[in-house]
C-alpha cells in the first residue's frame, strides 16, 4: 500500500490521485496470489513425482500398493520434512487407507483438490489400471518420467530466463526512479505536469503505459511446458 501510495503522489503530487493505490493493491494482491499458487503447484508437483518414485521402488520389491504408500510416507519425510504438503497427504491417504478405503479413490480425490493437470491425468491412469490389473510399476515409471522431464526441462527454462527477468525488473522500476529524481532535483522542470487537466491525462497515459508493458513483460518471461 505504501509503495502504491508513493507511486500514486508520485505521479499526481495530490492525496487524490492516492485514491488509485486501491486498485493497484487489489490488482496486486490477485497477481501475487496466482504467483503464489504456480509455486505451490510447481512445488507439489515435485513432491509428488518423489512420493510415486518411492511407490515404484517398493512396488518393484514386491511390497503391496497399500506397503508402498506407508513406505512413500516415510521417504517423503526424509526427504521433504513431516510438514510438507505430500508427506501430510501421504500420511492423511494411509490414515484412510487403514479403514479399507480404496487407493485410487483416494488418489483421484487428491488430484481434484490438487488442481494440477499432471497430477490429475496420473490418477486416472492409476485408476484405470489399478481396475484392469495393469502392470502398476511400468505405468508409474512411465508417468512419473514424464513428469520429471517436465520440470528438469521448466527448470532449465527457468535458469535461462532468470537474467532476463531480473533485467525486465530493474527496467520496470527505473521510470519511479527517474521521476522521483526529476521531482526532487528539477522540480520545476516537471511542474506543468502537475495540478492542471493536461498534466493529468499526460501522467495517467504515462502509468496505463507502464503498466501495460509491465504485464507484458511478465507474460514474455512466464514460460511454461
């Protein structure tokens, strides 16, 4: 709010013009919620492809479906910790799992609430299969490849663009600082940009502007697979 309000004074030098530090806000607060919620999925979707890797390797040792997923539980936690979002479903799945709940059941309840496609299509593989007697460990190490192929190749994509961002994000913020100087230097220079109707629809084009090329330049870097 802060950072909105000096933009809006910045811009209009009025306690008015602080009024559009509410919308900017509400704009914010949707952008860094979405933000938020592609690392979470990125996040699950790693943890995931660790939990069924696990659910491979004790299935190809001749554990049973439902020994496999107590025995993913166990690696997500050494692996991720107790409190990570797969290893506390893991653990919510085999609590269930405990009073004969079916396995893909739970598997495709997860993947609805999970909201990722990747999760989503693997559970209706595994439950197709795990229906038709299909050979579990070929389907999961196929699916779970694949998986892990997309996100080695999201994080080299990733990698190759985090200049490029980091340059898209200083020029983003050099507007605020050459008007903040011009404001505190020359401030007369820029005044006939103030308190009058021309000034204010210069200054409002200016910020559209901005903000158009701001949104434009997190979608050119916002790759994904």
């Amino acid at each position: 709010m802060l950072t909105a309000a000096a933009v809006s004074w910045l811009f209009y030098r009025s306690r008015y013009g602080m009024v559009l530090a509410l919308p900017i806000c509400a704009l914010y607060g949707r952008w860094y919620q979405k933000e938020q919620g592609k690392k979470r999925q990125e996040k699950l979707l790693g943890e995931f492809a660790d939990g069924m890797q696990a659910v491979s390797a004790s299935l190809l040792a001749g554990s049973s479906v439902e020994n496999a997923w107590r025995a993913a539980e166990r690696e997500l936690a050494a692996l991720h910790g107790r409190e990570a979002m797969m290893t506390m479903e893991f653990r919510r799945m085999n609590t269930e799992i405990g009073m004969n709940r079916p396995v893909e059941e739970l598997l495709l309840e997860f993947a609805g609430r999970s909201g990722c496609e990747d999760i989503e299509n693997f559970a209706g593989i595994f439950s197709f299969a795990k229906r038709s007697g299909g050979d579990f460990v070929k389907i999961i190490r196929a699916t779970i490849g694949r998986i892990s192929g997309k996100i080695e190749v999201e994080r080299e994509i990733a990698t190759v663009v985090a200049g490029k961002k980091l340059e898209g994000r200083i020029m983003n913020i050099m507007p605020f600082v050459i008007l903040a100087y011009l404001n505190l230097a020359s401030g007369e220079f820029i005044d006939a940009l103030y308190g009058n109707l021309t000034g204010i629809l210069v200054m409002s084009g200016a910020l559209l502007t901005f903000a158009v090329s701001v949104v434009i330049s997190e979608r050119i870097t916002d790759i994904r697979v």
